[in-house]
C-alpha cells in the first residue's frame, strides 16, 4: 500500500478511505465501485483520496494487495497439517469475507486466467518450499507443490462468500461450522497423505 501520512488526522483519513474502499470494492468490484461513495463514507473529498492512491485502478490495487498480504501473513501455512492450514483459511473468509471478494473482483475483472498476480512467486514460494520439503520427506503426496497448495485452497473455499454452491456466514451456529471444519480437516488429510503403495 501507499505510504501512510505521518499526522494523526492525515493518517485516519486515510484509513477511513482504506475500511471505506475495501468495502466498496468487495460489494461491487472494480467497475462497479464508486469513488463518490467511497468518498462519502469516508467523511473526505475527492482530492485527498486521489492525493493518497492516485486513481481509482491504483486504490483498488492498494486494497488488493493489502488483502493478499494478509492472507499471506495471518494464515501462515504449515506443510506438516496442510488439513489444519485449510480450516484456518475456511476461519479467515469467514471472519473476513471482503477479502475473497476482492480476489474474485481481480480474478474477473483483471486476470482471468493464469496466476491471480503477475508476481506470485513472492506470495507463494515459501509455501511451495514448505509442501516439497514435505513431500521430499514423505509426509504429503507427490505432485507438483503448486496443485497441492491450489487444491487446499480451493477445498478450504467449499464454503466461502464466492462458493457457486453455498456461502456460509459468521451468523451461523457455531456447531455447523464446527461440522465443516471436521469434514474439511478430514478430507484434506486423505487428499493429502502419501501412497503408502507407491
């Protein structure tokens, strides 16, 4: 993200701009966001928000990149319980759904195919480090680090805000999510484990 002002009132406007855009661009994506309302629920004007983050291409890109830093540091991956790591992914949408929106905005609007950033290898590489020192190790299937990792994640995201089937919702019972989170660690681990036969 864009540096931060050094004042106190300078360094809360600006995150006021971040909460405000974050949630717009999660509801509407990027053609769909609007500064005026950004701007609106961010008690400024047009001209700081442009001072702080350019344009709206680059606001958004701050709020997806912060999104994706996130993701990257509060849900550290730990290759030795691959299931383990897909439940506290299935916890973080749940607890921040905004964050998937903007990646699925980013995946429909911006990359439809390939990787989801031009750079991934600086999000991803210590996770496929960690899943190929495993499989070296025997501890995970064999297969190339990437699929794996892909596949976890895309079974941790079974229910989350973007699911074509369902999307679940902090508001649940905490004994359905307890349910899923069982069912995901499970078939996580069997999807994972090593081919004893191999």
């Amino acid at each position: 993200m864009p540096d931060q002002p050094s004042s106190s009132r300078g360094a809360a406007t600006y995150q006021r701009i971040v909460d405000a855009a974050t949630e717009e661009f999660a509801q509407y994506g990027i053609a769909g966001a609007r500064i005026e309302r950004i701007i609106a629920a961010a008690r400024t004007n047009k001209a700081q928000l442009y001072g702080y983050f350019g344009n709206k291409e680059q606001l958004f890109d701050a709020m997806f990149f912060a999104s994706l830093e996130r993701i990257t540091n509060v849900v550290p991956i730990d290759a030795e319980d691959l299931a383990d790591w897909a439940v506290r992914l299935y916890d973080e949408y749940l607890s921040r759904p905004d964050l998937i929106r903007l990646a699925t905005w980013a995946r429909l609007e911006r990359r439809p195919t390939g990787y989801l950033v031009a750079d991934h290898d600086r999000y991803d590489d210590h996770k496929l480090r960690a899943i190929a020192e495993a499989q070296a190790a025997g501890r995970i299937r064999q297969g190339d680090p990437f699929d794996v990792m892909a596949m976890v994640i895309a079974m941790s995201m079974a229910w989350s805000p973007v699911s074509n089937v369902y999307a679940a919702s902090a508001q649940e019972p905490a004994s359905l999510h307890d349910q899923r989170r069982t069912l995901l660690r499970d078939c996580v681990s069997r999807a994972v484990a090593p081919d004893r036969g191999a």
